[in-house]
C-alpha cells in the first residue's frame, strides 16, 4: 500500500493519529480503528527540541507493522534533523514519511524527499500555524502530500486554530490531482466540513477518535470522512 497517496481508493481519507491510542494495547486499539473505518494509522514523532515533546521512535513503527502488516502507516517527522531517522523509519517499515519545512533550508527540500521517495515511500511537507504559507509553496512539486497543522505540535487534544483554514485554501489551488493535502490537529466532526471544504483530503484525528468508546469510533470516522 505504499502509494495510497497517489492513488487512493476513496476521498477523503481519515488518518487517526495513534498518539491518542492506549499504548498498553497499540496494535489492538490502532487496529481496530483501521476495521472501524479509517484508511491509514498517522504517527507522531516528536524529538523534545523541534516540539517540546517525546514520543514514539522507529521501534513502534516496527511493533506496528509486525501486528498490522497490511495496514498504511503514514509517520510525520516533528523533529529537527528528519534526515537522521530517514533509513530507520523505512526499514521499521513507514510507507510514508512526512517532514517539517520550517528545520531545512530551501535547498535542502527536494534532496530530502527525493531520498524518501527513492526508498519507495511517499514523501509530505508539513507547516506549521505561525509559518507564512510562501514558505512551503515554492516546494510543492516535491512532494506527494503537504500537511497543514491546525494546532501547534506537540500534544494531543489542542484547540483547533481555524486562521489556518485560507492557509489550506492556498495550498490547495498549488496542488496536483495526484497530490494530498492532510490536516492534523483538534480535528473534529464539528469542523471536519470546514476542513474538507478548505480542500483537505486526508483528515487526522487523535482524541476524537480515541478519546471514544470502541463502539462509538466507527460512527465517528464515518461522520469525519462526510
């Protein structure tokens, strides 16, 4: 499933972000989201200096996909030096890396990706709330997804920011027919539509999701995708 990006089966997809998952019991709560309804399984990765926080390493991704081995695990690098973890995260078996445009410079995007890409996964950009969109635009054609955060990183349950709404809108008039644009954070089935409206076609969700009853998350994922 490596190219789900490129050629999904359906729009839009709906990514629940296993920092939200009960980390006792990953493989089985990660998993029953994927037979809940939702497309591919979003991780976190975060380094304590780019985001002030830690958490899940190439380890997890490797227990992931030993216990779900047909499932889509799309990693999302907020960390500052992406191209270290590049090879560890391709051998614990990520189809998808994404990395942050504010730790590189200019020239230092389309190498990386291409690296990625070269691997056989799908590579993304991500922006934060605070970055100018003009930072990411010039490097679109370099990447398979481009993620807009709706929070600032580093802990589940924030607040949703929706200013970054004519960000996305931006983005996505950039964006190629085989390209994605995620959203992640304080995603909801409240302002899911705003979000899809803006052109978003890969939503993430961590506490909306996981922060439910198993019986109630497939009715959540259903009234996320629309």
């Amino acid at each position: 499933m490596p190219k789900l990006f490129k050629r999904p089966k359906r729009l839009p997809l709906i990514a629940p972000s296993i920092l939200s998952a009960d980390f006792a019991k990953m493989g089985e709560d990660a998993g029953g989201t994927l037979t809940a309804g939702a497309d591919l399984l979003h991780l976190d990765v975060m380094d304590g200096h780019f985001v002030p926080n830690l958490t899940m390493g190439p380890d997890l991704c490797r227990c992931l996909r030993r216990a779900l081995p047909d499932a889509f695990l799309d990693v999302h690098l907020m960390v500052t030096d992406p191209a270290k973890f590049v090879d560890a995260f391709f051998d614990a078996g990520a189809d998808h890396l994404t990395f942050h445009v504010e730790v590189l410079p200019p020239e230092g995007i389309a190498p990386l990706a291409e690296r990625i890409r070269t691997l056989g996964m799908t590579a993304g950009l991500a922006i934060n709330p605070p970055t100018p969109v003009e930072r990411i635009l010039p490097h679109l054609g370099a990447v398979d997804l481009a993620l807009v955060m709706s929070v600032n990183p580093g802990f589940s349950g924030q607040s949703f920011i929706e200013s970054v709404l004519d960000k996305t809108r931006a983005i996505a008039d950039e964006l190629q027919p085989d390209q994605r644009l995620q959203m992640d954070g304080g995603i909801k089935p409240s302002n899911a539509p705003a979000v899809r409206e803006a052109g978003c076609d890969v939503l993430v969700a961590a506490s909306a999701i996981y922060g439910l009853p198993v019986a109630k998350r497939a009715a959540a994922i259903a009234e996320l995708r629309g």
